[in-house]
C-alpha cells in the first residue's frame, strides 16, 4: 500500500491525481458534453476548470 505522501505526489506529467465524488446525473451530463467535444470526462472537468479559472483571473491566459 502506498503512503499517503506518495498518493499526493503529482505525476510524472505534473498533474495531480485525486477522488472526486459526484452523483450519478452531473456524472452521465459531463460525460455526453465530454463525448459531444470528443473528451474524456477527465479532459471535460480539466478544461472546465481551467476555462473558470482564467475567466475568474486566478489564472493568467496562458
């Protein structure tokens, strides 16, 4: 089993992988708007994240 350290590291890739939890009916909406923009449900909320994030300006444009 991995440490809890460990589990929270970021990947490889710089990207930090967690648990979300959501219900079954956000799940099934975010997963058709993510096939309908040829995503995966993990790119979906990544890019949804991200799009908020910069329109807030906590995030500069990159």
């Amino acid at each position: 089993m991995k440490s809890e350290k460990a589990q929270n590291a970021p990947e490889k890739n710089g990207k930090k992988s967690f648990v979300i939890r959501i219900d079954e009916s956000t799940y099934k909406l975010l997963e058709k708007w993510a096939h309908d923009e040829f995503r995966s449900v993990n790119g979906q909320i990544e890019y949804l994240l991200h799009q908020q994030l910069t329109e807030s300006g906590r995030k500069k444009k990159e």
